[in-house]
C-alpha cells in the first residue's frame, strides 16, 4: 500500500516489529538539534479508534538529514525560535515532499521567529511553490471530525495553510501552533494563540494524509 503518496521504492510504512500494516510518524530533529516534546501524539490513538487506519501511537525522534527519514510517510516539525537548517536537512525535506512524504508542521507558541524561519527555510527548498490557505469545505476538514472552525484559543477564528506538489497536498501549516499543548505533560502554550480544536485537526490531517 501506498501511503501519502510515498514512492515505496525508498520508504515504508511498516513498524520496527515487522508489521506493514502500522503507520509510522517522525518528530523531526532539525538544524542540528532542534525539535519538540511539545506537540501531543494523542491525535494518532485517536486516529485509530475512529478509522480503518493503524497508527503507531507514538512519534519517533528522526534527524531530519538522515536517510531513515524516507522509513516515515508522515512527519511533524515544531519548535520556538529562530533557526537555520543545514543543506542536507534542505535537500532531505524537498526529496522526501516530492516523493510522497507528508508534513505536518506548526509555530510552537505562536513562535513568530519560528514562523519567519520556516517561511524563509520553504523559500529556499521549493521557490516555485507558494503556502495557501487551505478552505474550510475542503476534504481535509471532513475525513473524521467535519470540522466548521478554526478556533483560537485567545477568540477568533483563523486558516491552515498547505503547499501542494503535481496537484497533491504535501505539508500542511500553522502560525498559531497545533501542537495541542494541553494534552503534553509540562507543557504550556506560554501566552501563544494556540488553535484550540487541533486535536480533531491533527486527527483529520493525519487521516487525509493517508486516504488521498
């Protein structure tokens, strides 16, 4: 099975007991060091109870420069502050895009310097595409949950963005943060303009990725 589109000749689904049928998702290690305990895998058991889909219910730390990367059809990558990634981080991430990879990746805390870079670091790795705002009737907010709203949790409403390649969504974005900060022991939004329903997004993201 092909899963987001992933050219099975590099990557695969399977878990590291031997089983094809459980989906795998990377928690991207990137510019060097960086990653995030804050962004909560809770959304993949849920995935699992409310669909056909087999969801390992816990993300694997995974450099974002190494080739284990093409071993996982579906990632997040999340963090505070400015950062910068390294060349073959770049050549990575491009690769593993246009070849079916799915990203999911969001501003921790509303991290305006985290949302500079990755738009400046996207400028870079794919220069023709442009991030959209992705609209509410599309399928995406309809695979588990029919999500109506975008709601923040400081009041108000706002859009994901997405970035498609040969007419495929590959990464879906967010300024304000997904990362369901309640949900992560030790963790907190910090004064961030977190989306409040991201889990159910999470969940339909994660869902869409693996069904389109």
């Amino acid at each position: 099975m092909l899963l987001c589109g992933f050219d099975s000749s590099g990557a695969g689904a399977g878990s590291s007991d031997g089983r094809d049928d459980i989906v795998k998702s990377a928690n991207l290690i990137y510019a060097g060091s960086k990653s995030s305990v804050c962004f909560s895998d809770k959304f993949l058991a849920t995935v699992g109870k409310e669909s056909n889909i087999t969801a390992d219910s816990r993300f694997t730390p995974v450099k974002l420069a190494a080739t284990e990367l093409f071993d996982y059809p579906f990632a997040i990558m999340t963090g505070e502050g400015a950062f910068t990634l390294l060349e073959q981080e770049r050549q990575n991430l491009k690769s593993y895009l246009k070849r079916g990879g799915f990203l999911l990746a969001s501003a921790g805390c509303s991290s305006v310097d985290w949302d500079r870079s990755f738009r400046r670091e996207f400028k870079q790795i794919l220069p023709d595409k442009k991030l959209k705002k992705i609209a509410l009737d599309h399928a995406l907010f309809k695979t588990i949950y029919d999500i109506k709203t975008i709601r923040l949790k400081n009041g108000g409403t706002t859009q994901l963005e997405g970035l498609e390649i040969d007419g495929r969504i590959v990464l879906i974005y967010s300024a304000e943060g997904l990362n369901d900060t309640p949900n992560v022991k030790g963790c907190c939004c910090c004064g961030g303009n977190e989306i409040k329903n991201c889990h159910e997004i999470n969940a339909n993201v994660f869902a869409y990725c693996l069904t389109h």
